[in-house]
C-alpha cells in the first residue's frame, strides 16, 4: 500500500473539492472520472459517459433496482444510470460544493447526500448494487469501506469499483518521485495494488468475479485535463488565483505526475467486479421505497 507523507483524512478531501470546485469542473467536468475510449476516436464527453455504462452493464442492472453511488462527486454518473437503466440512487460525498451543483441538477430517482461513506447508516441487505468510481482512493480505512459495501448490499448484489492503482512491485523511485507524491497532493490516504484490492474484498466476503486492467484505455484523460488547465489559466482569473493562491493548489503539480505514472505503469487503473454471495435472505424487490 502507498501512502503519502502527510495525514490524509475526509476532512481534507472534503476540503480539498470544496475549494477546487470551479477548477474540477473547468479541468474534469462534471463526471469527475477518467473517460474510457474502445476506439479512440470518442470525444472526452462520449468517453466518460462510457466508462459510467461500462458500470453499468457489469453490475447487471435491472429497473427499479436500488443502488448506491459511493463517493458521487456531482452526482452525473448517478444520474445517467438513473435516466438510462431505470434505477434508483442514493450517492454519497463528502464535498457540500458538489452535492449543491448536484441539487441545482436535481433528478426525480436520485438522492445526493453529503455524509462519509464509512459512517452512511444504510440499513442491511437495503441495496442491489453499488459502484464506487475512483473514490475508495479516498478512503482512509479501505478495509471498512468493503465491509461496509458487503453490510449493504443484498445476497446476490454486486459491487464494481474503478480504482487507480499502484504497480505491483513498484521501484523505489517511482514510489518516491510519482506514487506518492500523487497521494499527498491528490489528498488520498493511500494507494493500494490489485492484489492488495481483492485481498481487501474477499476479507469483507466478496466474491471478485472479474478484474481488467483499463490503464491504456484511460491514460489520455490526463493530456486531455493538462491541455484545459492550461486554457484555463490563460483565459480565466478564477482559475487562475486558484491555482496560484489556494491551499490546495499543490494538486495542479499532479497532472503532469499522473501522466508520467500511467506511461512508466507506476500507476494502473482497475475496474473490479464483486459480488456477494446468495444466502436465505430475502433481497430488496425492485420498486420498493428508495434508501
């Protein structure tokens, strides 16, 4: 597990998208995500929505299912599922800027709320399926954020998580120099590895039924973010004084960190598929009350 040199908790990351707001959505839009293209030709709008469906179709998702967005940003993935597979989502952030954009963009079957995944109080067995798209990166305790995934999730739900990964064996110097620095500026307590993931989701009592390593298919998201930034610190002085005055401006120096680890495989990115195993207890029915 890489971790930073300084003490990452929810606070700080609460903060640390509190502040960059404008940027976020001026750099990343308001996905908030990696985009995943199968042909290279899709735009960066088509790219993101693909990677939201790519979820989708691996959770199986059904009308009237109910499902959890844990760590929704500006709640778009969640409302994109909500339009096109007919399901109801109650996301979480810890970030009151986001859940505000995402209130001013407000969706009849999705619910955003601002509150730490590790204390959601959802009751049992309440959900069909979850997704976390590059949040458990976040997650101080990652062993809890399984467990708490597998409490809420039903017998048979299932749970994909997008995650950005450290090399397995990574050298010391791309440790040092890339991972992580990338942590401490991008405000993650850690960074763990693919094996460390599914060690953590089989201790919690997940079943991983499929992992792909997307790395090659995501990387460009970040020459795409680098050139926008770059536009926007010409263009416009918000962004600017933001990037040159905030308390979290150190995240801009991680861009080009990023785009450096995807190249050396310092870094990957991991789409895992779990599942919970089936018992004798009765799952939620679809169209039952939301969450």
């Amino acid at each position: 597990m890489i971790l930073p040199n300084t003490v990452q908790n929810a606070v700080a990351v609460a903060d640390h998208y509190d502040e960059l707001d404008p940027v976020y959505r001026h750099v990343w839009g308001d996905h908030v995500h990696h985009g995943l293209w199968a042909t290279g030709r899709e735009t960066p709008a088509e790219a993101v929505v693909a990677l939201a469906e790519t979820v989708g179709d691996r959770l199986n998702l059904t009308p009237g299912d109910e499902c959890v967005d844990i760590g929704c940003g500006y709640g778009s993935t969640a409302r994109q599922l909500a339009e096109t597979r007919k399901v109801h989502v109650t996301g979480f952030t810890l970030s009151a800027e986001q859940a505000h954009y995402a209130a001013e963009h407000p969706e009849p079957n999705v619910d955003i709320q601002v509150r730490d995944w590790l204390d959601n109080e959802l009751s049992d067995a309440s959900a069909h399926a979850a997704w976390a798209i590059e949040s458990s990166e976040h997650m101080v305790d990652k062993p809890r954020f399984f467990a708490e995934a597998h409490r809420v999730l039903a017998p048979g739900g299932r749970l994909v998580v997008c995650a950005w990964l450290a090399e397995t064996d990574a050298s010391g110097w791309k440790v040092r120099h890339l991972l992580e620095p990338i942590c401490r500026e991008g405000r993650l307590p850690s960074m763990g590895t693919r094996e460390e993931y599914e060690a953590m989701a089989m201790a919690a009592g997940f079943v991983v039924t499929d992992y792909e390593d997307v790395s090659g298919r995501v990387a460009r998201t970040w020459t795409i973010c680098a050139r926008r930034l770059v536009k926007a610190l010409l263009l416009d002085r918000d962004t600017r004084r933001l990037a040159f005055r905030a308390r979290n401006r150190i995240f801009v120096l991680s861009i080009p960190r990023l785009i450096l680890a995807y190249r050396t495989g310092a870094m990957r990115y991991g789409i895992f598929t779990l599942s919970k195993a089936d018992d004798d207890a009765t799952p939620p029915q679809p169209g039952e009350p939301p969450l």
